[in-house]
C-alpha cells in the first residue's frame, strides 16, 4: 500500500482545451481530495471473484476492523457483494 497525500484534483475538461469531450464532462472544476492509502498492483476481475467465491466477505481476518464493520453492517457476507455473477460474466 502507498499513501497518496492530500490535494486537489481538476475534474473535467476545459472549454478551451479539448475540441470534443461529452457534455458530462464540461466545464471543468476542482475538488479537494482527502488523502488515501491504494495497493500499488492491480486486481483483476479473476482474482476479486475468487476472493468472493473463497468466502472474503464472510473472514473478518481479511479486513481492517473499521472496514468489517462496513460489511457486517451492510449484510454484505450474507450476500457476498451481490455482484459475483456481474464478475463472472466479465471473466467468462
């Protein structure tokens, strides 16, 4: 894990920087981000379904004690994020 300080961060495109961007995307504005920790490699699809389907939400040993109070609060072990079967169809 790597700690990313606090800044800020532009969101968007400038009017006068890109000929085309979607509608979503203008105008351009600023936001303050709070500083965050995020692993330094990537985690495919495969591998957080297994991590699912092994039971991850169901092992508090996985989590930080804040964070399983997030899981067990939101049910998410009874249902195991109720997003296994999106996963799947992304690996398949």
């Amino acid at each position: 894990m790597i700690q990313v300080p606090a800044g800020s961060a532009v969101m968007g495109t400038p009017d006068d920087e890109a000929p085309f961007a979607w509608d979503n995307e203008r105008p351009s504005f600023t936001v303050d981000v709070p500083a965050f920790t995020i692993d330094v490699d990537n985690v495919t699809n495969a591998a957080f379904l297994e991590f699912v389907e092994a039971g991850g939400y169901r092992e508090p040993r996985w989590w930080r004690d804040q964070d399983w109070a997030w899981v067990t609060a939101e049910r998410r072990a009874e249902t195991g994020t109720g997003s296994a079967a999106a996963l799947l169809s992304l690996t398949a």
